[in-house]
C-alpha cells in the first residue's frame, strides 16, 4: 500500500513507538510512586502516549491537522515535569531514572517534529494554518 501522505506528515513508525514506550514507562513510574500528584501525573502521561498513538494510527484529516498538538504538548510537560522535579523533588535514583526517561522523550519528539515539518517555520505555519491563523489558510477571509 502506497502512502499517500504529502512527505511532511509521514510518520517514522519507530520513533513514534519509542516515544510511546518511553512515556508509558514514566507514566508506569509515577504511577507506582502513589500520590495524588504522581498519579495525575502518571495520567498526563498516558493521555499523551495515547495521543501519540491516535496521530500516528489514524489517518483522519482532522487528525493529521493537529498532530503537531500532541507532540509539542509533550515536550512541554516532559519539561515541566523535569523542572518540577529539580525545584521540589524528592531526590532518589529512581527520580533519576524517569528524568533520564522524559530528557530522552524531548529528544526524540523533536527528532520527530523536524521530519513531519522539516524547521521550526515549518511547524509554526502548519500550527498556524491548523487554527485559521494564516492568511492563505482556507478557513480564513481577507477582505
């Protein structure tokens, strides 16, 4: 079966699956440290692996329109879950590990952002066009 899909949007099914094991793997970490907050966090996770699935499986036009959403989400709560951890801790080894975890999650979502946009230009005009915002995006009317 031929892809179809212009050469920005194709997948590479095997960074896309390591970065959906990687985030099940610190989502199975906070989920086993209890707590409130790791398990809301352990959630977050897993709503963002599954949502890597979603974009990676489907090939639905309202999907491949916003499948920069999950990735950049991603990357934004690997970091914020980074930060949070280096203000309040606590610090022990497995802390350690699922950091090391969620630095290597970033690292491959970007990898994964530059081959679906090519730049970061790129990704800016395809989130843009995505929510109407560009001038030569259809949804939107110049008078």
């Amino acid at each position: 079966m031929e892809n179809t899909l212009p050469a920005t949007t194709r997948r590479i099914p095997s960074i896309a699956a390591a970065v959906v094991v990687l985030t099940l793997t610190t989502a199975y970490i906070h989920f086993s440290l209890g707590g409130v907050l790791f398990t809301l966090n352990a959630a977050g996770y897993a709503a963002f692996a599954v949502a890597m699935i979603v974009i990676t499986a489907v090939p639905h036009p309202f999907v491949r329109r916003f499948d920069w959403a999950p990735r950049i989400g991603l990357v934004g709560y690997a970091a914020l879950t980074i930060t949070a951890y280096l203000v309040i801790g606590p610090y022990f080894t497995l802390g350690w590990v699922a950091k090391a975890i969620e630095v290597a999650i970033i690292a491959l979502a970007l990898v994964d952002l530059r081959h679906a946009f090519g730049t970061p230009a790129g990704l800016v005009r395809a989130a843009l066009s995505s929510l109407g915002l560009r001038s030569d995006s259809p949804s939107v009317t110049v008078a």
